[in-house]
C-alpha cells in the first residue's frame, strides 16, 4: 500500500502506537501528527478523547523539568560562588598579615583577581546556559501548541470540507 494511501487511513495499529506516544511523549506525538493527513489527524484526535488533557501535561511536564533544573543549575551556582567567597576571604586575610613583601602582596592581590574573573566567568556560562535551555522549553512548548493547533485547526478545516462536500 503506498505510503499516501497509509496517512489517508492509518491502521488500528498506528493509531494504537501513536496513541501509546501521546501519552508517553507528547512532543514527539505532535511532530508525527503533524505529518499526516487532516482526515488522519480527525481519525487519531477522535481516538483520543483526552487529547487537550495530554498537550496540558506535557506543557506542564516540560514547565516543572525546566523549574527543576533551574533549581538544581542555581543551587551548583551557589556552591561554586560560596567557595569563591571563602577563597577570596582568605587571600583578604593574609593581606592583613604583617611583614609581608611587597611581591607576596601583589602575589595575593593576583589570586585575588583571578579568582573573581574565573567567578564572573562561571557566572556568565550560568546564565548563558540558562538562556539556551530557555529557549528548548520555548520550542517544546511551541511545537506542542503548533501540534493543537494543527490538529484541531486541521481537523476542523478537514470536517468543514466533509460538510461542503456533501452538502
């Protein structure tokens, strides 16, 4: 059977394994769907009466997993700029030591600036990565929304054909 002719009327076993990924994943649901027919699309919403619920969790889903990992990405972040904080209070400390050189001083002062640059550095892969996995949960939450879109605006364009054909 030619491939055309499958997405027109997709078989109970396609329709039941895109069901399976609907509730498994549905980003990877919605870019499949968005690759068959509106006939097939309106066959597959139909056989999912809880479509609507499942594009709501898998939007919640990508939300908390985003949250979760800005928790986990803030809480390293913390630790590394506490250890900075105490490295740099005790480099201050030995400024306050008597009978120091003039070269410890610019040895200490050194490690000093070292130490806040590599900060500022992690500081800035920090929010960069921050930025980068932002916009992954915008372009799963688009394609999610697009495949709504597509399906429902699809599948409701399809029936609207189905209606004027008839008529």
């Amino acid at each position: 059977m030619p491939k055309d002719a499958q997405n027109q009327n997709p078989s109970e076993r396609k329709i039941e394994s895109l069901t399976k990924l609907a509730t498994k994943n549905f980003s990877r649901f919605a870019i499949a769907a968005q690759h068959m027919s509106a006939e097939a699309q309106i066959k597959l919403i139909q056989q999912l009466p809880e479509f609507r619920k499942l594009a709501t969790d898998a939007v919640t889903s990508i939300e908390r997993s985003y949250q979760a990992t800005l928790e986990s990405n803030d809480e390293s972040a913390r630790a590394v700029h506490n250890g900075y904080a105490a490295l740099i209070g005790v480099l201050i400390k030995r400024l306050d030591k008597e009978n120091l050189t003039l070269e410890d001083e610019r040895w200490i002062l050194n490690k000093i600036a070292e130490a806040v640059a590599e900060q500022r550095r992690m500081h800035n892969e920090d929010r960069n990565a921050k930025v980068a996995m932002f916009g992954k949960v915008v372009a799963g939450t688009a394609a999610v929304a697009v495949a709504v879109v597509v399906a429902v605006a699809g599948g409701k364009a399809a029936l609207d054909q189905s209606d004027s054909d008839q008529a």
